[in-house]
C-alpha cells in the first residue's frame, strides 16, 4: 500500500482507471490517537472507494470521515457520494457530525446499508434525551441526503459496479458488501465473528462463498486466538479465522482491518507477521496486509 497524497486539492475522481480504496479510519470501538498508533492510526471506520466509472463511496462514518471530508471542500470536488453504512455501532457513526460537506448545500449524499441505518445518522443530530449531544439538527443541514434503501434488499448498482451485502454475525447485527465493478471483486466485511457456532446467523462457509475470488478481502481482526476465548460473543474475529476465510475464498489480498484500540503498532504488525507465516505453512499465496490509515490500494 502507498500513501496517498493528502491534499490532492483539485483533483477529480480518477475516471476509467481503476478502483481505489483509501483508508481513513482502520481502528475498532474508540478513537485511540497517540504515539502508539501512528502507523496504523488512530481513527475509527471510514473507508472511501473511487470505483473506476468515476463514482465515490464511503463506507461508514467513524472519526476518519472528519479528513476525508476536509479533502473533499479543499479539492473543491462536488460532493456527491453513496454512504453504505454496515451498522450503527458508535464507532462507525460518530464521525458523521463532522464531515463538513453535511453543512454544504451543493452535497448530495446517497445513504443505504444495515436496515435503520437511516435512523441512526438522525439520532446523532435528534434524540429523545433532551437534545443534549450535537448543537445541530438533522432538518438544518444543509446536504441533501436521501435514504435509498436497496442492499437490505437485494443488489445495489452504481453504473457499472454491482454491490451486494451479506449479514453479519455481529451483535445487533449489520451487512458486510462485496463489490464488482468489470472483472475486479472487493470485500469488505467488519465487525464480523466467524465461528461455526452461529445457529441463526451466517456461518464461515457462507462468507467464503460470498468472499469468492476476491481481489481484495478487507475483513476484521480485531483479536489473536488467546484473546478470543474471552470475547466469544464480541462479534469479532481472530487472525487465524480471518486468514482461514481468505485461504478457502481464495482471495488473493488479505486486509486485516478494525484494529483493537489497545493494539500497540508494534502488535499489528506482528499480528500480520503471524498470519503471513501461517499462510506460508499452508502454501497459500494470499499476501496478508493490516489496513493503515491514510493509506490507499489499487486494484
Ligand atoms: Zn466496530
Ligand atoms: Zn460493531
């Protein structure tokens, strides 16, 4: 992964290129900034996708959404994006307040993703406790935002890109997304616990044949094995259970991704030495990879 070029002002979407994925937030449950976390960073969910016909996607809005945001106002793009939201845990809304295209009336963002997600972005802005978090409303900003509701559903199409979702096992729930745009295939999949023991949710064979032939597999691994057997139930994966799904979708890229807050850079990328070493004991080629803030990969 190379580090893309922060400012990029006036820049335009890349048009007939190629799919670039950036990362801005890459860490689970709770902003951590500090000089532990200066590699893989800090800031929680928010990655943005430029497919390759031009369009933009963000996935979830955690507190990386704040940069991407002031990229987008400087580079004066016209914001116009498709927000997939893959459930409404703080750490994948919470940013959303301060993404500052929300306040410009030439904004046009497209919201789908987990059922109620809709209902989340509004909660942040209108609650029923006394409207005591954000000195804002949701019917003063000045975006337009519009709820369209489709990978619930069934597929979602951006030109040529089709999108489809796929539950997770998470508590609350929520939905992981594959994306296929010409012959490239992109996964991702957070907050998800792979485990056999999901009677009523997806099992790890389901993932895999969702995960099929991707190019890129971004997926969470916010444990190590001996962390797991206190966290059964999290709604996270392990490093090994996270390789496995990639070794049995034959996925050729690997992207550890929800980092646990308390994971020191040092510990990421020993979890990634690990998972290296252990696909090269199974003779797998996947290259294994954890996802840094500020990042950007090209398929
Ligand atoms: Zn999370
Ligand atoms: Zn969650």
């Amino acid at each position: 992964m190379k580090t893309p070029d922060r400012k990029g002002h006036g820049k335009k979407p890349d048009c007939g290129e190629t799919m670039k994925v950036r990362f801005w937030g890459t860490r689970g449950s709770v902003p951590v900034p500090g000089k532990d976390t200066l590699v893989y960073g800090g800031n929680t969910c928010c990655v943005e996708i430029d497919l390759e016909c031009g369009k933009k996607v963000i996935i979830d809005t955690g507190t990386g959404i704040r940069v991407l945001g002031d990229r987008m106002i400087k580079g004066e793009e016209k914001v116009e994006v498709h927000l997939l939201l893959t459930h409404g845990h703080w750490d994948h809304l919470q940013g959303f307040p301060f993404f500052d295209p929300i306040f410009n009336p030439a904004t046009k963002i497209f919201v789908d993703g987990t059922p109620k997600c809709m209902k989340g972005l509004r909660a942040i802005f209108e609650n029923k406790v006394g409207d005591i978090f954000f000195p804002v409303r949701f019917g003063e900003l000045r975006a337009r935002i519009s709820y369209i509701d489709k990978l619930s559903h069934g597929p979602l199409r951006i030109e040529n890109t089709l999108i489809e979702a796929i539950p997770l096992h998470h508590p609350q729930g929520g939905l992981g997304f594959r994306f296929q745009e010409d012959d490239k295939k992109l996964v991702f999949i957070t907050d998800n616990e792979l485990t056999e023991e999901a009677p009523a949710g997806m099992r790890p064979g389901d993932y895999a044949r969702f995960c099929r032939d991707a190019d890129v597999l971004i997926h969470d691994c916010q444990f190590t094995q001996d962390e797991m057997p206190k966290h059964r139930g999290w709604g996270h994966s392990d490093y090994a259970k996270t390789l496995d799904l990639a070794l049995r979708a034959h996925a050729k890229r690997l992207i550890l991704f929800h980092h646990a807050p308390a994971r020191k850079d040092p510990e990421v990328t020993a979890i990634v030495a690990n998972c290296q070493d252990l696909a090269t004991e199974r003779s797998a080629d996947v290259v294994v990879e954890a996802a840094r803030e500020g990042s950007e990969l090209i398929l």
